[in-house]
C-alpha cells in the first residue's frame, strides 16, 4: 500500500507541474492588435493607437502632427453618448466629426471608429445585398452602417515631443454621458511587411558589402 500512495503522490506532483507550466507558458501572450482598451461606463475603447507616421500630413515629430486611432461602442440599449474632448501632454488634440455629423456622436448599440480619412478610402467594398421583398420605405428606415466607411478624426497637432514606437503615451477620453478615462496609448510600429522589407533589404546590404569585400 505505501508504494502505490507514494505513486499517486508522484502522479499528482507531475500534473500539477504540467499546469503551472502551461499557465506561466500563456502569462507572457499579449493581444494581437496594436492599440489597447479601456471601458468607461457602457463605453468601450478598443484598438487604440498612435497611427505610424505616413505622408507629409502625419510626422510624429516634434512640431508636426499624429493621428489616434480607435474603435468606441456604444454597449447601452437606449441612451446615446459623445466624444467631448481629448486631452494630452503631447500637443492640442482636434476632433472632426464624421461627414454629416455635429459632433463625435456614437448611438445605442453603435461603433464609431476613428482613423485616418485616406484609411476608409481604401477600405474594401461591402458587399451588395440582395433583393429585399420589403418595401422601400421601410427598408429605407435602416440603411446599412459601416463605420469605417465614414469615420471621425482625432489628430495632435503641434507636438511637443517626437512620438517613438515602442513607448506609450498618457490620452484622456472625456465622453459627455459616460464620464472620463485616461489610457495608455501605443505607437503602430508600422505595416509588418515593411519592417520585414527594412530587415531583408538591410540583410541584402550587408551580403553584398561581404561579397566586394572578397
């Protein structure tokens, strides 16, 4: 019987260090999208980011402008909310609605989405819906909503400071209903598939040096 205890024992003691293995494993796993997320009452922040600088019209240097970009839902039922104003160290924050709009309104269960107006350009076509047999005054009530088709503008202008990807930044939300929140806000490092071109033409530099040096 003392063997057969001391087994069991030696079991338990082996499947409990696979567990803690497997957590300690996935404690170090992080989000893959870029920005990060906040809530404030029935308002949820996702994605939120300093755009990586593109064109003249965004540098992230000191003087010049950035460009945040976020998704804000609206998880109430009934009562609506707006963006009222963004606050920074880093320089004036100017809010411009989407077209069409007074203000940085978000509805009862709606998304607004911030970005760059160039960015929902390029966003890719819905898809057409089919025939509906409900009338067209009724059907016309609910239009389809996309709002990455028409989205808000939050740029900082004048910079205090150059923006480095890699640090975050301290961005204070004030929402008209749902109140304030302060979140911590990343820099985009940029497309992937540049940093890839960056390292591979670099690799390529370097191979070529080694071959005229021999």
């Amino acid at each position: 019987m003392v063997p057969v205890a001391a087994l069991a024992a030696g079991a338990a003691l082996a499947l409990s260090g696979c567990g803690a293995g497997q957590i300690s494993q996935t404690a170090d796993q992080v989000s893959a999208i870029n920005g990060n997320t906040a809530n404030i009452g029935k308002i949820a922040l996702r994605n939120v980011h300093i755009v990586y600088p593109s064109g003249p019209d965004y540098t992230n240097v000191k003087g010049g402008k950035a460009l945040i970009a976020l998704s804000i839902v609206n998880n109430s039922e009934s009562v609506g909310d707006e963006l009222i104003s963004v606050k920074t160290d880093l320089g004036e924050v100017k809010l411009t609605p989407p077209a069409g709009k007074s203000g940085v309104e978000i509805g009862p269960q709606h998304t607004l989405v911030a970005a760059n107006k160039a960015m929902a350009h390029t966003a890719p076509a819905t898809t057409p819906a089919a025939p509906s047999t409900t009338p067209h005054s009724a059907a016309s009530e609910k239009p389809a909503d996309d709002p990455a088709a028409n989205p808000a503008l939050i740029e900082i202008t004048g910079l205090t400071r150059d923006i480095t990807p890699g640090l975050t930044y301290q961005v204070t939300f004030n929402f008209k209903q749902n109140g304030t929140v302060n979140v911590q806000v990343p820099v985009d490092a940029g497309p992937l598939s540049a940093r890839q071109g960056d390292t591979s033409d670099k690799a390529a530099a370097e191979t070529g040096e080694h071959k005229s040096g021999h």
